[in-house]
C-alpha cells in the first residue's frame, strides 16, 4: 500500500489515502517518489478546465529512486535517481523517428491496453488513472519507462522535481522553438513556474531585453530575480502599449505563458514585425482568440508550443549541466516545500500566484 492525493468524483479538494498497485509490465518501472511539483495544469483538473476520468491522482513533475523494474527495462536499475517527464515518445512513430516525442501518435504504446488490469487502484478496487501518465502526488509511482529521464546523485530531489514540467516547457520554448540569439529582446506574460524559465532560459540564451508581465508585484519581483531586465505590472498600464515603448517597436519573441485568449492576442500585439508570439499556456480545448490581419500584412507569426518541444533524454541532463555551471537557478524556483498531507493548501498557494513553484517533498 502507498499513501497517494487522490481527486474523488464531485470534490475540488484531494483526500490523502492509501491505494495499491499491480504487478508491473514489461516496460515499466516502479519509483519511490521523493518530491513533486505543484503545477497549473494539475490545478486545470481541480478546477475543470481539463475533464479527466476520477478517482485520479493528480502530479506530473516527479523525481525519485527506482525501486522495480520490469522484465524488459535494461536502462534502469533499482537505485537510480529519476526525474518523471510527462512527454513519453513512444520512440517507433515517425514524429519520434523525427525528434519530436512531444507530437508522438504513439501514445498508448506507454499505457496499460485496455483489459489490463490498472496500475493502481482504490482499497475497495475502483481504478485510479494517474494524471499525463505519471500521477506523481503519490508515495509510489508505476511509470512506462519512456517517461523517466536518469538523473546525477548530485541534484537534490526537490529541486530535480521541477524538470520534468516547468523547467523543460520554459527553457524547451526558448532554446529548441524561438531559439533565442545573444541580443534578441524578449517578453514573457505571466511568471508562474513555466514563466520563470522562459525568463532564465532567455537569459542564459544572452537575451539582452527581457520584459516579465504579470499583475503580481511579487512574481515580477521574482522574474527579475531571475533574469528579467524591465517588468510590467499588467494591472497598472497597458501592457502591449508599455512593452511597445520599453523595446522601440515590440520584441524579437513574445511568450504567452498564462493560457488565456486575450494574452495570446496581446503576445501577438507585443511582437515587432516580422517576428513570433508563441502561445505556451493551457485554454481549454474550444477556446478560441482572434488576430488581427494587418499582423499578416507585417509578416508576424503565431505559433502554438508544446511541452518546450522537449525531448526528454536529451534536454534534461542539459538543463542539469545548466545548473551544475550556476547558469541555472533552480534554487530560485522552489519558493515553498510542503508534505503531501498539506497538498490542498499548496494548491491554493499556486493558484493565489503566492509562490513561484511549491514542491510535495516525501519522507
Ligand atoms: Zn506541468
Ligand atoms: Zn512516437
């Protein structure tokens, strides 16, 4: 039995209770979970942005020791240190073929097939489905083993947590779609957990104007801890018009990091001509925003960006690199650790913008 945050039917509060697990496939490996991230899209489920089947168990953004290994895993072994990452290639489709296991059409190849028993389950027998593939916010997590990056003993697992989501979906936007140049100018609205490592990633890109916005004077405290050069708070001036004058003319690369219409519309607005806005938050599947046509006229793109376009197994021990060197502050993004048993009040805390990632740390 293990001790897990489940989201029960018609409830936004999560109940801390002991489930089970099954015995594991092949491919998959069972993790001692020792910290996960609080995250927004997480959040989306409580809130019902994002409809998944309950009783669910919440968390994407783990890390942990592997304690079992299937019968055809060979890349791990008990004992090593593990961060989850909810982009699981299935690694024989052609987008994986390609390096873009964020597109992969081969999903169900890292999930139970339908008949099989779930991989973890209520006392009474009811199936619990684990969040983007992981549901982390676990004591144990049961996990296909594309979905686990092998870590350095070195990285602290608190601080390890947060690669799988935030650190991956902010650092991936900048370096493997927007690729941002030494000199480029940069604006990001919103500074969350993904929003401060757009900021970080474009300052180790050597961005040499970064305009964090957001109407929470603490967050923009936060991103300039981080990297921003120039701040807008969104509650007191316009921000399209502020970011238009603090960079002559609107910027290299616009980041929408909130997932709302108006934002998209106004990342858009923020950019020069000829440039890209790229939309990283999460909206739910039918909304819809509208774009000016002069900004075709004037050469401007949107562009949609999923998960950073991460890959995995090689951007994570990147961004580890990245932090042994000093160039990346994850210290800086964990503001509140707090044990499962206080799961709810965290997630209060993120959705009342009060900390820039809060982190589930397990005994
Ligand atoms: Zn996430
Ligand atoms: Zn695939």
């Amino acid at each position: 039995m293990t001790r897990a945050a489940v989201l029960h039917e018609g409830t936004d509060v999560l109940t801390i209770e002991e489930i089970t697990s099954t015995p594991l496939d092949p491919r998959e490996v069972r993790v001692r979970t020792k910290a996960c991230g609080l995250c927004h899209s997480d959040y989306h489920v409580i809130d019902g942005t994002l409809a998944r089947p309950r009783p669910h168990v919440l968390g994407h953004e783990a890390a942990g020791i592997v304690a079992e290994v299937g019968s055809q895993v060979t890349a791990f072994a008990p004992g090593d240190h593990v961060v989850t990452c909810l982009v699981m290639g299935c690694g024989d489709c052609k987008r994986c073929a390609q390096g873009q296991p964020t597109l992969c059409t081969g999903g169900a190849a890292t999930k139970r097939a339908a008949g099989e028993p779930p991989r973890q389950q209520t006392l009474d027998g009811r199936p619990i489905t684990g969040f983007a593939n992981v549901g982390g916010l676990s004591e144990e997590i049961v996990i296909d083993e594309r979905g686990l990056v092998a870590i350095g003993d070195d990285v602290p697992m608190d601080l390890a947590a947060i690669l799988g989501c935030a650190v991956v979906t902010g650092l991936g936007a900048v370096f493997n779609v927007a690729d941002v140049q030494p000199g480029d100018s940069v604006a990001v609205i919103g500074c969350g957990g993904v929003g401060l490592n757009v900021i970080q990633g474009a300052r180790i890109a050597g961005a040499s104007q970064i305009i964090a916005i957001d109407l929470s004077p603490a967050k923009l405290e936060a991103a300039k801890a981080l990297g921003a050069t120039d701040t807008v708070d969104a509650s007191q001036s316009d921000a399209v018009a502020e970011v238009q004058r603090l960079s002559g003319g609107g910027v290299d690369h616009a980041f929408e990091v909130i997932g709302r219409p108006a934002t998209a519309e106004q990342a858009l607005a923020m950019c020069a001509n000829g440039r890209t806005a790229y939309v990283l938050g999460v909206m739910s599947d039918d909304a819809e925003f509208s774009v000016r046509a002069e900004y075709t006229k004037r050469g401007k793109s949107l562009r949609g960006v999923m998960m950073g376009a991460t890959r995995p197994r090689v951007d994570i021990p990147r961004y580890v690199e990245m932090w042994r060197r000093g160039q990346l502050d994850l210290d800086g993004m964990v503001s509140r650790r707090l044990p499962l048993d206080d799961v709810n009040d965290g997630f209060r805390a993120m959705a009342a913008g009060e900390v820039n990632r809060a982190v589930v740390v397990f005994p």
